[in-house]
C-alpha cells in the first residue's frame, strides 16, 4: 500500500481531519480526539501502525479519535487485534449501502470492496468549502456487479475524485483469472492429487483474512486445518458454514499456512519452496 499521505486523507480540515487507513502516515494526530479514522479492511498493510496487543501495553490508548470499520473489521479488531476488552480506542461500525454523517458537511456510505471478509470501499460527500463527491478504493476486486453497485450509489452524479487501488494495475502484476475459475481449477488439482496420492498434503498460502471462499470449497475433500490465531479469526466472520469446513487437527490433508511461510510477496510474489518443505 502506497504510504503517501495525500492518498489516505479525505479531510484535513483543522475542524474535521478524516484519514484512512492512515494509522502510520497521520500519527501525529494519535492524540487528537476529534480525528476519524477509517480502517477499509483488515490487513496488515492498512492497518499498519495501529500496534498490537492490549491497548496499554501497546500504548494504543494514544489514539483519542474514532475508528470507522465494518463490523467484521471492528469484530476482528477488539478479538485479535487489542486482544483485550477494555481500554479500547472508540471503534463505530457501519452497514453497507447506508449513509452515516460525520459532520453536517461530511457524509459516507460503505459499500463492498470485493476484497477479503468486511473489506469496503467508501463513497463520501464533503461540503466544507465547496461540495464533492469522493470514492476510495481501499482494496477492491472490480465486478460488474461491484461497478454496478457504486453506479446504483452515484444516482447519476459524478465523482470529483478517486482514490484508487493499482495493486495489480502494474505492468506483469495484472490478475488474469476471475476469483470463480481459480476457485474450479484448485478444487480439479486437489481432486486429481488425492485420486493419484494417498499421502499428499496440500497447503494453502492465506493472509490473516482471505480465500474463505477456497477453504469452503476444498472442505469435501477434507476439513482444513486452521492454527489456533487463524481459527479465532475467522470465528470474527460469524459464518456457521465456515467454521463447519475448518478443524484444528493437524492431521487433515490440507493446511492454512501464513503467506510468508510459502511465498515472498514483495516485490513480486515468488514461492519458498524451503519454507513449504520445512512445513511439510
């Protein structure tokens, strides 16, 4: 995530400072009870700077202002991110597809990001000086039915500005299978695998949240082994079925491992096969 300032304020009035994902760039302001801040999602690199652990111990308590989240966001933030329940930062969470106010000149509508579990993009109105309509992106996993959506939002008015997600908007990172196709073509490899071997092992690379979808989809061929620090998460989604698929036996045929465990990310994903070995 790009960590230039401009790209995570949507007010800098003195009045009404709005950040998103902001917590490292805008720390300054930790201590300023009037600042809102917006987390879009839960990973690591929109989050970053908001510490981890009990809020005094992680000397979170210096953040005086709001936190605006879904509430899979907000559920995923008071169970594993403080890990405690008391001494919290003041976190609000906000339905989809309903308008919130701020301000009297400031007013916001989550819509979903199509991204991981709770993950938005947010459509805001300021009208301080003059009136604008502003679309941030966060992480968001374009659709025709996500496009369909924030022009079902517009009503026919025109966006001033866009803060837009280019992940995978660079040359060579581009995605080049829809999120249904990679879901069929891993559930044919699993398949073939254990047909062909009855001893494989197959290991699923996942960020803290993400690839729910996969994880459900593989459960016929064996419930998936989760750690502990990833059964609680996804315990934050509130999803029976979900938590049907995964087990905390280590003796199920297919794993979640942490994304660095199988694979370097940056600058281009590239896999550990010493990592995945040593797991194994």
């Amino acid at each position: 995530m790009n960590q230039a300032s401009n790209l995570h304020t949507l007010s800098d009035d003195t009045s009404t400072r709005i950040f998103v994902d902001g917590f490292k760039v805008h720390s300054k302001f930790w201590s300023d009870p009037t600042v809102h801040w917006f987390l879009t999602h839960y990973h690591a690199d929109h989050y970053t700077g908001l510490k981890r652990g009990p809020p005094r111990l992680a000397g979170i308590n210096q953040i005086k202002g709001t936190i605006h989240c879904s509430s899979i966001t907000k559920s995923l933030l008071e169970t594993v991110h403080f890990d405690s329940p008391s001494n919290l930062p003041n976190i609000i969470s906000h339905d989809l597809n309903v308008s919130y106010s701020i301000t009297p000149t400031f007013t916001f509508k989550f819509l979903s990001a199509n991204h991981c579990p709770g993950a938005v993009i947010i459509l805001s109105t300021s009208s301080s000086s003059s009136t604008s309509l502003n679309l941030h992106c966060g992480d968001m996993r374009s659709s025709p039915h996500l496009i369909s959506e924030v022009l079902a939002a517009l009503n026919g008015r025109k966006i001033d500005k866009i803060y837009a997600d280019t992940t995978y908007g660079i040359e060579g990172k581009s995605l080049k299978m829809p999120q249904t196709e990679s879901v069929k073509m891993v559930n044919t490899i699993v398949k073939t695998e254990f047909s062909t071997h009855s001893d494989s092992l197959v290991l699923l690379t996942c960020y803290n949240i993400g690839k729910e979808k996969l994880i459900s989809s593989l459960s016929p061929f064996s419930k998936v082994y989760c750690s502990p620090p990833k059964l609680l998460m996804l315990h934050c989604l509130s999803s029976p079925h979900l938590s049907s698929c995964v087990t905390s036996d280590p003796s199920s045929r297919i794993h979640v491992i942490p994304m660095n465990v199988g694979a370097s990310m940056h600058p281009y994903y590239v896999p550990n096969y010493r990592g995945v070995a040593d797991y194994a």
